[in-house]
C-alpha cells in the first residue's frame, strides 16, 4: 500500500460484541502491518480491549490472546468470576497475561495515541469516556470496566463511582468524537449492515430487574438498549452513505456465540476481519486523504 500521512483529526472507534471482537482483531492487525496508526482510538467493551494491543503496537496479540487461553479457566468460567469478578477473566488478560505474552506497555503509555475506553456509569445510566493518561487510577481498570458484561460481571469501582460494559449505553462512541471534532472518523463494528437489535424478552426483562432495579438510571438504560442501538445504526448508515464516515463492518454476518468455543470458528472470524480490512484498504485511503 502506498504510504501517506495519517490526518491528524482522524478518529478509529471500535465496537464490542464479546468474541465477536475477534473480526476486529484482524481488521486492526491489517492496519498494523501496514504502519497506519490513528491519532485517536476510542474501544467499547472488546473493543477497548483490542485497542489496547493497538494502541501499543502489538499485531497478533489479540488473536493470540483469545485463541490461545479461550479454554483456560483463568480466561474464562466460574474460576475467572471468582477471582476476577466477571465470567470474563479480565484481570487475568490485562494483569497476568503481559507475564507470559509480552506487552509493550511503553508504547502503550508514551507512544502519542490517545486512546479512550467507554463505559457505563451504574449510577446514572451514562456513558463515560476514560481517556488513558487523564485518569486518577490505572487506565486499565477503565479499560476493565468497559468490557465488564451486565449479569455475568461485578460492577468495577473507578474514583467514587462503579462501572460495567460501555455498551449497555454507547455501543459506538460516534457522538463522543462529534464533539471532540474529528474530522475523518473510521468505524470498525462487529454486525453486518443492516442488523437491528430487538426489544429484550421478558426472562431478560427479569434478569435486569432483579439485578439492577436498585439502580433505577441503570436500570432503564439496560432496557432501552435496542432503540438507542438501532437510532445509531441508522445515523451511522446515512453518514456513511452520505461519504462523511467510514465504516468497515462484515461482509456476512458473524455466526458465533457470545462465548463461542469452537477456536476454529474464532481463527476464522480473525481471519475475516483480516482479509476484509485488506481489501479495503484502498477505500480506507482514499477517505482519509480526500
């Protein structure tokens, strides 16, 4: 690919989705191998996880990191809810996992990208953009909080508030980087153009009630989720089609589960983002240049 300099108003938002967020471990190790850093990077949930590697500079780690432990009971299952608090073992990925499978934390803190994690506050119902280097505590327990899954996750406590998954609020932080004012903002999401979310049934009605209906904000944000998903989904598209965005979503749709174990199908997903990052690369340019 022909080199050309990165705009420096251009923004990368990331979308979550669970192991979903392997497609966008590829698509992000394309950008990688081929040196185009954003400015900014701003992840929800998996997403912010996978900006970390990112942002560090790290192409393979992701999948690595995914492929490689998603049968570990540290990385996942009643052993990672016990000593990590989420079903998720994300104290183990971000505090134990850099022992083994090195982390370049140096680039990652000092390496000039700014880099957001978007969670939700359980107090409010709102979305909150912790920005690395711009937080009282370790950035990595922003990071924690935003992928931190309503239900199966305990609530992450950050200065006098708790958090959980950025996106029970803000599934992509488009609004958030409107207002920052980038001028090229480039989306990678994990479902194919033209899915919609559908109104939760009533035994998730439940769950949510009986978990968190003490927090009256959290509460109706969590049930609310679909209409907010699909309103950003139909200004993402009309932004899109309108030439003002770019967004890089599967070509088909993504045909795995939230905690999918078939590592085949993960390696494959990987795979995908990969390959249909590639070939967009020329659009991709394109966009930012113009």
């Amino acid at each position: 690919m022909e080199n050309f300099a990165m705009p420096q108003s251009a923004a990368l938002l990331l979308e979550g989705g669970s192991l979903r967020g392997l497609y966008t471990a590829g698509a992000l190790d394309t950008l990688m191998e081929e040196n185009l850093y954003f400015p900014a990077v701003a992840g929800v949930s998996a997403g912010a996880l996978n900006a970390v590697n990112y942002v560090a500079h790290e192409p393979g780690r992701s999948a690595s990191i995914n492929l490689r432990y998603r049968r570990d009971p540290r990385y996942f299952g009643p052993m990672a809810a016990v000593k990590g608090g989420s079903l998720f073992g994300l104290n183990f990925m971000l505090r134990d996992i850099p022992n083994v499978v090195p982390f370049d934390s140096d680039t990652f803190y000092n390496g000039g990208q700014r880099m957001v994690a978007v969670a939700t506050c359980v107090q409010t119902g709102k979305p909150a953009y912790f920005e690395k280097g711009k937080t009282d505590f370790d950035f990595l327990d922003a990071v924690r909080a935003s992928a931190s899954l309503p239900l199966v996750s305990v609530p992450v406590r950050l200065g006098k508030r708790t958090y959980l998954d950025g996106g029970c609020s803000c599934s992509i932080p488009l609004h958030w980087a409107q207002e920052e004012g980038f001028e090229k903002i480039v989306v990678i999401t994990t479902r194919h153009k033209g899915f919609r979310k559908q109104m939760p049934g009533q035994r998730m009605v439940n769950l949510y009630d009986d978990f968190y209906g003490d927090n009256a904000l959290l509460l109706a944000t969590l049930l609310t989720q679909e209409v907010r998903y699909n309103a950003l989904m139909e200004e993402i598209d009309a932004l899109e089609e309108a030439g003002k965005i770019f967004v890089l979503r599967p070509a088909e749709p993504i045909e795995i589960g939230r905690f999918e174990k078939n590592t085949e199908k993960l390696l494959d997903l990987y795979n995908r983002g990969h390959r249909e990052m590639r070939q967009q690369l020329s659009a991709l340019a394109a966009f930012l240049q113009q």
